[in-house]
C-alpha cells in the first residue's frame, strides 16, 4: 500500500481488515482460484486509483509514525513507574 499499488490480500492472513474492498485492494477466499484471479483482474483495471487510496489510507503507519507511538508509549510506562503504580509499574520497567 505504501508503493501506491493495489493490495490483494488473502482473508486467511489476518491483514485483511487493512483492505478497504474496493477502494485500496481486494480480498479473496485463499481456497478460490478464481476468486483470485478475479481480483487481479479488477485491480489490474483500476491500479491507479486503487494505489492512491491504499497509500492515503497507510500513510499514518509509516516508519517515523511507529517510532513517535512507540516514544509515547516509553514515556508513559516509564512516568507510571515513577508513580509506582504496584504490579503495573513493575511490568513496565523501562
């Protein structure tokens, strides 16, 4: 999705739900050949704006926005365990 190419995902994967059907990508029975080739088919048919839309719909999951949460998420474990929140706090050495 981030390429700003269309998404064929296989509903077996657990990914699936990143795909918005129709609009970034497809998703297919893995057990369906046909079901595939019928997706490749409409994504090669619309690769342009299926592309655009999964880049736009991924493009808070970049690299720099990962490292942002997880930041946020040292700070606060590390803030709680200077509160000495019990078992939590101890959970969380940071």
């Amino acid at each position: 999705m981030a390429a700003g190419v269309p998404v064929l995902v296989s509903r077996a994967c657990g990914a699936a739900e990143l795909v918005v059907e129709g609009i970034s990508g497809f998703t297919f029975d893995p057990r369906d050949p046909a079901a595939l080739a019928q997706a490749i088919g409409r994504a090669v048919g619309d690769a342009g704006r299926l592309g655009e839309a999964g880049r736009a719909s991924i493009s808070c999951a970049s690299a720099h926005a990962f490292g942002e949460g997880l930041l946020a998420a040292i700070r606060l474990g590390s803030a709680r365990r200077a509160r000495g929140l019990g078992v939590a706090g101890h959970l969380l050495r940071l």
